[in-house]
C-alpha cells in the first residue's frame, strides 16, 4: 500500500483544485512525511499569488529535496486543475 494526501488550492472565488502526493521512498522521493513537512513551509508561500505567479514559485524549488516531487506534482496538478476551471475547460 503507498501512502499519499490530496493538496487542495483554493482561489479568492471559491474554485477549488486538487492534486495527489505519492512519494515513492524507494526512488528517492522521500516520505509522506517529508512531503507533509515540506507543504507545511511552501504553502504559506502561495497566498495571495496568481496561477502563473504560484507556477513560477514551484519551479523555483528544489525538487531534488526529499518530498519536494511528490509535492511539485500534487501543487502542479492542482493549479492545471484551477487553470481549466478558470479557462471553462471540462
């Protein structure tokens, strides 16, 4: 069984977009708890951005850190999610 959590990003208007971390230890994609520890520090870095602004600062960071991919891809998927929804792309 691999563990993982869902990463929610809400806009200002209520939209919600969803994406999942699933580290892969064995890889060398750390733990869900790196993951955790990790969102617990970037998150607050994303309030108050734009999607394009919130993008930049993900490509900014370290995906080599432990966490830090899993994370990347959960954040990732949710602000394409939010991108279709703002663009009215089922």
């Amino acid at each position: 069984m691999r563990a993982g959590a869902v990463v929610r990003l809400t806009l200002a208007d209520g939209r919600v977009g969803l994406g999942e971390a699933s580290p892969l230890p064995a890889f060398g994609g750390g733990t869900l708890d790196d993951t955790l520890a990790v969102l617990a520090q970037f998150a607050p870095l994303l309030v108050g951005h734009s999607l394009a602004e919130a993008a930049a600062l993900l490509d900014q960071q370290d995906m080599a850190a432990p966490g830090m991919s899993a994370l990347g891809c959960a954040i990732d998927t949710a602000l394409l999610d939010l991108d279709a929804q703002v663009a009215c792309v089922p």
